[in-house]
C-alpha cells in the first residue's frame, strides 16, 4: 500500500510498513537472534553471538531501526531512500537508520535487517562464524 507524502518540499511515496510487534517478530525470526533491553526502555536491541544487529529506538515519534550495513552500501542507501539517514550515536560509516512507512516497503526493510546480520556475523571468528552458517 502506497501512500503520499511530503519530505522537504519533495514529494514521496509511502509505503504502509511493519508496526512494532512484526519489526519484533521478524528479527526474533533470524537465526540464533536474540532481544533485550539494556538501556532501561529506551532501545529495543537485536543480537546474533551477543552482537548488536538492530536497534530500535522506542521514544522517537516515528518507527525506525538501526541496521549495520557495508560502507559502500551504506552510502548508496542514503542517497537512493529518502527514509534512510546515518544512525545517531553510532558509528555513521557502518550504521543506518531507517524510517519505517516511508519509502521502502517491507521486504527491503527485511533484506537490510538480514544484511545486517551477515555484517554482524562475518566479523565474528571464523569457528563462530562456521556454526553459525552451517558450514565446516
């Protein structure tokens, strides 16, 4: 579902996104992912090893989360989503953020949340990295 909208003057297409509870569920749907709440309730934070994959931050007027992201990626991300900004507080050459019923429908909000992941993932040692994946 597309919705209208404006951003700066600029018109953009809004796309009717997940709401909290199925942004939750679908990160707990991610291998070996985990959730808690270590800043009071402020954040809601994903992790795969005890890693940091998503943070999604409860007080801000509108949904978003914090995803990881390739460098290369992560600037080609801003510049392609009116929805996406460097994420506040974190590291801006790896971290998004992502404004949810904006300009990207659900299955790209979902692709950049298991990118996140394998970002996460890949920096791990190689054994944690063999289990996690699978692999020998």
């Amino acid at each position: 579902m597309r919705l209208a909208g404006e951003k700066a003057g600029k018109k953009i297409l809004r796309f009717r996104v997940m709401n909290i509870e199925e942004l939750r569920e679908y990160c707990l749907s991610l291998k070996d992912a985990t959730e808690d709440m270590p800043f009071e309730d402020e954040y809601l934070m994903f992790r795969v090893f005890n890693k940091w994959f998503a943070v999604v931050p409860l007080n801000d007027p509108e949904l978003n989360i914090c995803v990881k992201c390739n460098p290369v990626k992560a600037v080609e991300l801003r510049e392609q989503y009116n929805c996406v900004y460097p994420a506040w507080h974190f590291n801006k050459k790896y971290w998004n953020n992502i404004i949810l019923n904006e300009d990207m429908d659900d299955e790209t909000v979902k692709y950049w949340i298991r990118h996140s992941v394998e970002e996460v993932v890949k920096k791990l040692p190689k054994k944690t990295q063999s289990e996690y994946w699978g692999s020998k």
